[in-house]
C-alpha cells in the first residue's frame, strides 16, 4: 500500500483582531478514568480465571489421553 500524498499548507492572511474573537467560558471534567481502570482490572481477572482454568484442565486431560493412549497400545 503506497503511502498517503502530503497535505500541503500554506499561510492564511492576518488573524482577525483580539476584540473581535468571542470567549467562550465552559467547565470541563476528566471523564473515564474510572471506567478504563475498572475495565483493565475485569480484564485481567477474565485472563486469569481462564489462565487458572485452562492449568486445572491440562493435568486431566493429560492423565485422559495417557490412558486412551495405552488402551489402544494393548489392543
């Protein structure tokens, strides 16, 4: 994929006057904080509720497939 062609700029006239630029005066707040950091904790309890899960499960599953494994060697 080629690369995008540069956007070219050039210079605008003078900026309008000081006086006639309006203000506008508005409150902000930081928002999400909260939620990102309650969504990477959930995230990282999932990944190791299936990490714990999935290591719980090998063992037997190993056991299982040895056994099978052995059945089949002596028939």
């Amino acid at each position: 994929m080629g690369q995008p062609h540069p956007t070219r700029l050039r210079e605008v006239e003078a900026a309008p006057p000081l006086e006639a630029a309006k203000v506008i005066d508005a409150r902000y707040k930081v928002v999400g904080r909260k939620r990102r950091a309650l969504k990477m904790l959930w995230g990282a309890l999932v990944a190791a509720f299936w990490a714990a899960a999935i290591g719980f499960l090998i063992p037997p599953a190993w056991i299982f497939l040895e056994r099978v494994g052995e059945y089949f060697a002596r028939n």
